[in-house]
C-alpha cells in the first residue's frame, strides 16, 4: 500500500481508498477517482508542485496534499 | 476468378500487407464506377486464383472524403468475394466501427488485427477467440511487418472462398450503402446546422505536445514565451485598433459635437464635452483591448494550455493561497486590469477569486507605463531610465505577493485545486469571436454609468468654482490637494502633482494630458519646467504612488461588478491607496534622511 503522493512518474496502481472529507471526497468522484479503478501517475510538477495523474482517458491535476488521501496498490 | 478486397484505416499497414501478400506481382488498374488507380495482384489462395485489391486506407465508409467515396463506389460496381479488413489493434476501440460498417453489407469478412506486439506493449488484452464469435468471422492476430499470423489468416480466407454461399450482389450493396448514407447525409447536415464541434487533437498528440509543454525545464521558460508572444499580440494588434478609435473620437468631438455645442453656454459645453463625452471615450477606449484579450484568452482557454499553465505555476501560486491560473491573469493585468479581473471569472472558488482580483490592481499596466516613461524622460538620463523601469516592475511584483501573502487568511479557499486537463483542442472562429462579443458587451453593460460618473465628478472638481483657471490651486481638486497636503507633504507630492493624482483617479492615461493642463504647457516645455519644479526623490517618490494606488475608474467598476460586492470594491481601493502612501512614505523620507 502507498499513497498517490508517493508514486513515481510513469508508475501506476489501483485505488484502495480514499480518506477524504465530504467535499473533497464528492469532488474527487465526480472526476472519476473510486475504489478499485486503476490510476496512473504521468509526471510531477516541478518544487513540489501538483501531481499529473491518468484516470482511463481521463487527465487530471491535483496537489500533493489531495493525493496523501488516496491509498493505492502498486502493481 | 475470386476477388478479395482488402480494406482498414489509414496507417495500419495496409500497404505492409498487401505487398507480402502479393509479391511482385501487383499491378495498377481501373476499375468501373471509380476515377482514380487501384493496385491489384493475382495470388493463388484455396486451389483459387484470386484477385487482391488494395483498397485506400479510410476512417468510415460513409465518410465524405475522396478515398471513403472510392471505397463506396467500388463496392456498389463489383462483386466481392471476401473483403480482408485490417485494424491497428491498439486503437481496436475506435477501429472497430469500420469492421461494423462492412459487416452490416453482408460480404463475406476476415478480420485481421495487425501491430498486436504494439497493443500487447501498450497492455491491451484482445481475446481473439470470442470477438470471434460475437462479430461471427474469422479474427487473427498478425504482424504485417513480420508476417506473424499470416499464414493462418490466408488459411481463413481461403476457407472462406472455398464455402459455397450467398454475398450480395453490387446492387444489394449499392441499396444498403445509400440507404446508410441518407441517414449519414441527414446527421451531416444536423450536426453541421446545430452542433459545433471543436476539432480535438487524439491523446497520442496531447501526450507528445504535454511532454513538451509539460517538461520539467522546459514547461516554465516555454509557459513564459507563450504568454509574452500573445502579450505582444494583443499590443501590437491593439495599438491600431486604439488608435484608430482615438482618432474617431476625436474626429466626433472636434468636427460634430464641438460644433453643435458651440453656442450653449460654456458650463453645458464643458459639462457635455469634458464631462459626459470624455467618460463615454474612456469607457469607448477599453473595447478594442477587452476584445482582443478574451480572443487571445479563449484560445488559450479553450484549447486546454490554461489548466496546464496553472500545473505549471501552481508550485509557487499556492504558497500566496493563489493557484496557477490566477497566475495567468496576474501576467495579463501587466496589459490591461480590467481584462485580467474580468478573466479571474475561470476560478469557481469565490475566496480565490476575490483573492486574485485584490493582486492584479497592482499590476503595471500599460497606461500606467506611459506616466513613467513620461516622468523618467523628464527628470532621469536615458542611462538610469531602464533601471528605474525595471525597478518600477519589481515592486509592481513584491506589491502583489505581499498583498496575496497578507489576504491570504481572509480569503482562505476551501475548495481543493483538482483540474482536469482536457485534450488539446483547437477551438472554432465563432466560439472565440462570441466570447469577445459577450465580454465587451458584459464591461459596457456593467461599467459604462459608474466611469460616465466618475469624470464627471473629477470634471467638476477639477473646472468650479468658474471664476478660476480649469485645474488650477483654486479648483475643488486644487482645494481637496490642499486639505490633503498634511498627508501628501511628507510623501513630496505637491499641490500640481495632487491634482494630477485626481485625475489619475480616473485614468491613467491622461495624468500626462493633466500635467499639461496644470502648468499650462506641453512636451518638452512640460518636461523642463517640472524638472525645475520637483526633484528626483520627488519624481520616484510620485511614480511609486503611481503605481501602487488605484489604477482607474474602470478597474473600480470592474472591481465592483465581478465581485458584486461594494465593500470589497472599498477595501481594494483602501488597501491601495493605503500602501502607495505608505511605499512612499518610506521611499521618500528615508531619501531625505539620507541627504539626498
């Protein structure tokens, strides 16, 4: 188990859980991210910056603070 | 003889195919009910000599180009035995539709799924088997470049020929391709008349151009490019457009209003001319540049590089509680402010939006630009001009960060910073030249009554009491400069420059144009008599102030429109009357502490 934050560029995994309150949770799951669906993370921005993330043909930035609340399975 | 077509998408190694089939045997030919050659060979298939046509490489059978016309005229004239269709099996998803489209006309088929080692690297699993049954005709995974599976599907074919059936005549096919292609015709025309679609770039592109666009080094230099070259455009387009406008309202005043004016008396003329007119031109002065901006704005929105400059400079923004589109905005308000808060609208969060708009004011805008360049000319060496500017910008960009790191707290956005980066996409003339339209009309609607007001509220304080010079010590404004001057003494600013600042209030356009008017003359004349008038420390001392209070009367209005909040209008133009004076306050004492 690892967090969406701690992925490498180019490494992928499925999403175990997410640990998130209400409105972040909701926001997150209209764009695609739930239990069980494979995720992969594209590449990071540079200083720390927000996570490229492939959602199937979905694309999608977030923040390293977001991406500490998912849970995945590296495969 | 037998004959066999073999048909697929564009790049899918359709030519690979035909030729290993083939050998050297191919040949050109004409074939009845099509214009153009189509090569042909002879091969020997099942105890059969057959004839293989390659036919050309389309997306759909009912499609409207030239080869998708070939393809259908050649199918509605000759009778087929066996048609090989040819897929790229990574993009099987959208490749299967033509094998549907074909399967539909009753020929007999083979399906052959050609770069399978590319699907496989790419971790796409096709069972074979089972697509098999479902589409009911023989399916093979092949290798065109290696001749993998090959033979087996040559064994498919010709088991195919072997079998006595029923295939539909050319007629048949003609029937069914017209009556399919009414329907296409009809969603041609329905989709044409109606819908608007945005030509979008495949994924393969998106990723190719994201590589770039989105690389660790190279993303910040080249975001920094793009924006400076449709900054360029927006100027170098707009300097006429202005002009030209200029031109037309001074051609208006001088030639038409001036004249029918011209026997009422002088408080109506002034008050019609100087006071309802010029307001009218102000507003008047800001489409071509409002226009210009959301064209260049929509093409940067729409096709997708805005998400993707706010992934870039999200890593900074968000240390301000800003993100990286208001970035974009903050960059754009170096052109224009209003534009740029206008712009701001792309954020959903309320805190972040208010946030960014409280920052952009700061940002040097072009008319705040002609002002420094006229007083750097006046009082400064071309050697110390480009320091001065450069300086000038410097603060422009300390001022912002400072004013985010300190509002920060009060507009805290809860929302999280998620974005999705859409495909790129080229987007279409209407939807960009529409966007233009409805914000232009969107800053008339808005901001027209409140800048009409305004000058001719400065309009009258800067031209009553009528018994003294317009813009003189005497006047209201000369007045207010004086009330203030316990505040505006320790800042160096005189009782001229005051009444300059009053009508800078307005615009900063014409502080220039109001400098003349004070000390009653112009160019070089102007220059010389302020250098004698004010000094250096003074000069800076008065550009700071400048800079920082509030830029103009529209970037009120557009302040006080967007955030549809009056008490937020109040606090941006108290927080920046409120740090000009206190930077010059600084400045200028620690200047004069300094003996200079």
């Amino acid at each position: 188990m690892q967090l969406l934050s701690q992925l490498e560029s180019g490494q992928s995994g499925i999403i175990l859980a997410i640990e998130a309150e209400e409105s972040l949770f909701h926001r997150l799951s209209a764009l695609g991210f739930r239990v069980g669906k494979p995720l992969s993370l594209i590449r990071r921005a540079n200083f720390n910056g927000p996570l490229h993330v492939r959602l199937g043909s979905t694309d999608i930035v977030l923040r390293i603070a977001d991406a500490m609340r998912i849970q995945v399975n590296t495969r | 003889m037998k004959r066999i077509a073999l048909l697929g998408m564009p790049n899918t190694g359709k030519s690979t195919l035909f030729n290993r089939i083939s050998g050297a045997s191919a040949r050109v030919g004409n074939w009845p009910g099509i214009t153009v050659d189509l090569m042909s060979a002879k091969i020997l298939m099942g105890g059969h000599i057959a004839e293989l046509i390659d036919l050309p490489g389309i997306y759909d059978l009912h499609g409207f180009s030239d080869d998708e016309q070939v393809v259908r005229h050649f199918l509605a004239n000759n009778a087929l035995d066996l048609v090989i269709i040819l897929l790229n099996s990574a993009q099987i998803d959208r490749q299967l539709s033509l094998v549907l489209q074909i399967k539909k006309l009753n020929l007999p088929c083979v399906l052959a799924l050609n770069m399978s080692d590319e699907a496989k690297r790419a971790g796409i699993t096709i069972d074979a088997h089972s697509l098999e049954q479902a589409l009911q005709m023989p399916v093979i995974e092949i290798s065109a470049k290696y001749g993998d599976g090959l033979p087996k599907a040559l064994q498919a074919a010709s088991n195919i020929l072997n079998q006595v059936q029923q295939k539909p005549s050319p007629n048949t096919i003609r029937q069914l391709l017209e009556e399919d292609n009414q329907i296409e015709h009809e969603m041609e025309r329905l989709i044409q008349q109606h819908v608007q679609i945005p030509t979008s770039l495949s994924n393969n592109a998106t990723d190719t151009l994201d590589k770039i666009l989105l690389h660790k080094w190279l993303g910040l230099p080249l975001f920094f490019l793009a924006m400076f070259l449709l900054f360029q455009f927006i100027f170098t387009a707009g300097k006429p457009l202005q002009d030209g406008l200029a031109w037309a309202l001074d051609w208006l005043r001088t030639d038409v209003l001036e004249i029918a004016f011209a026997s009422t008396p002088a408080w109506f003329h002034g008050l019609m001319l100087d006071g309802i007119y010029n307001g009218i031109a102000t507003v008047a002065a800001f489409v071509p540049i409002i226009v210009l901006f959301f064209l260049v704005m929509a093409i940067v929105e729409d096709s997708g590089y805005l998400s993707r400059a706010a992934f870039l400079m999200d890593a900074l923004m968000a240390k301000m509680g800003l993100d990286g589109r208001g970035f974009v905005m903050m960059l754009m308000g170096f052109g224009c402010n209003v534009p740029a808060l206008m712009g701001t609208r792309v954020m959903r969060s309320r805190a972040m939006r208010l946030l960014t708009m409280l920052v952009i004011p700061f940002s040097l805008c072009s008319a705040r630009l002609q002002v420094f360049i006229f007083m750097i000319a006046a009082l400064f060496t071309a050697q110390q001009a480009p320091l001065i500017l450069f300086g000038l910008y410097l603060i422009s960009f300390i001022t912002m960060f400072m004013t985010a790191l300190l509002f920060q707290r009060q507009y805290k956005s809860v929302e999280p910073f998620i974005l999705e980066l859409p495909p790129y996409r080229l987007p279409t003339a209407k939807q960009i030249l529409l966007r233009g339209w409805l914000e232009v009309k969107h800053f008339l609607n808005r901001a027209t009554k409140f800048i009409v007001i305004g000058v001719v509220l400065v309009w009258l304080m800067t031209n009553f009491p009528s018994n003294v010079a317009p813009a003189s010590a005497g006047t209201y404004a000369g007045q207010v400069g004086l009330l203030f001057a316990p505040i505006l003494d320790p800042i160096g600013i005189n009782q001229e420059l005051a009444i300059a600042l009053i009508f800078g209030f307005v615009a900063k356009e014409i502080v220039v144009g109001a400098l003349a008017v004070i000390y009653g003359m112009q160019g070089d004349a102007l220059m010389a008599q302020m250098a004698t008038q004010i000094d250096w420390v003074q000069a800076i001392s008065f550009m700071l102030f400048t800079l920082i209070y509030t830029p103009c009367l529209s970037t009120i209005a557009t302040l006080n429109s967007e955030s549809k909040s009056s008490a937020f209008m109040w606090l941006s133009i108290a927080w920046s009357l409120g740090l000009a004076w206190l930077v010059s306050f600084v400045f200028y004492q620690s200047a004069r502490m300094l003996g200079f």
